[in-house]
C-alpha cells in the first residue's frame, strides 16, 4: 500500500492510477489524515437484455390512452 498527499496524487494521478490497476492500493492523505483509497473495482458481469415483445399480448393499449385527461383528474393532478 501507498499513501501520498493530495498535492503529490494530483501530480501523480496517471501513475497511481496504474498502481491500483495492477492491485496495489493507494491512500491519499489532507495532513496526514486518509481520506481517500484509491484501488481497481472488479468489473461486473454484464446480463443479457431482456428480448423486446416479452409480454406480447399480455396488455393492450386502450385506443384513448393518448386522449385529454378530463377535468376532474386534471385538478387531481394539480391538487384541486
């Protein structure tokens, strides 16, 4: 483990970078005290993405979904 100041890390920053790429770990410090680790996350298996059409039929869209709101859920949505 290293440990450098912000000063030095801001100076650095590339070759820390590539420390903790190659699994070393890095502290940096505000006046001697650690405020920061500086280490490589393990990358996270990716899922495959659901397949569109999935819930085929499953639900239709009313052929007024895109209609005006009426005036009573207008005012419900504006706190009438």
């Amino acid at each position: 483990m290293i440990t450098v100041n912000v000063s030095e890390a801001k100076a650095r920053l590339t070759e820390l970078i590539h420390r903790a790429e190659s699994g070393e770990q890095v502290l940096i410090s505000r006046r001697n005290h650690p405020i920061i680790e500086l280490r490589c996350i393990e990358e996270k298996p990716t899922r495959p993405r659901p397949q569109f059409g999935l819930c085929a039929g499953e639900f239709v869209v009313p052929p007024d979904f895109d209609s005006p709101l009426s005036d009573q859920v207008l005012g419900d949505f504006e706190g009438e």
